[in-house]
C-alpha cells in the first residue's frame, strides 16, 4: 500500500543521491498514476497525468535506459527557465 511506496521512494533517493523520485503505474490510456513522489525530501500529493512531453513518457518511448541527471524540471518544461 501507500506507506510501502513511500519508503521504497525514500530509500531510492537515497540510494542514488534524487532529488526527486516518482514511483508509479502505468494506466492503458497512456497515463501515470503516481503512489509515491518525493522532491527534495518533500512528500508530495500524488497525482495522474499524461506522459507525453514528460521524463516518464520519454522513458518508455527509448528502446535503450533513458537517464536524465540534471535540469529535468527545466528540460520538461515542469519549472520556469
């Protein structure tokens, strides 16, 4: 459930030194759905949104791993330039 998303998505940041993490499912309509986001430490009310023009979205559409280290709030366009 809920508390199991969110200490995997804890532990993740952690583990890998994010800033942000988003655990979530895929929905058939080309949506996600989150069950646990974190940024900066920060809890963050999950929420369901397209994927197309998202980091998740660009993921699932690369036939090899997909990373983006930095600025991913900037490249997606999520925070102002």
């Amino acid at each position: 459930g809920e508390p199991f998303f969110r200490s995997l998505a804890e532990h993740l940041a952690s583990a890998i030194g994010a800033d942000g993490v988003l655990v979530g499912e895929l929905l058939p309509d080309q949506q996600l759905e989150s069950l646990a986001l974190l940024w900066q430490g920060q809890r963050l009310d999950n929420a369901r949104y397209l994927l197309e023009h998202t980091a998740c979205g660009q993921t699932l559409n690369q036939p090899e791993m997909f990373i983006c280290a930095e600025q991913v709030g900037r490249r997606f366009r999520l925070l102002p330039p």
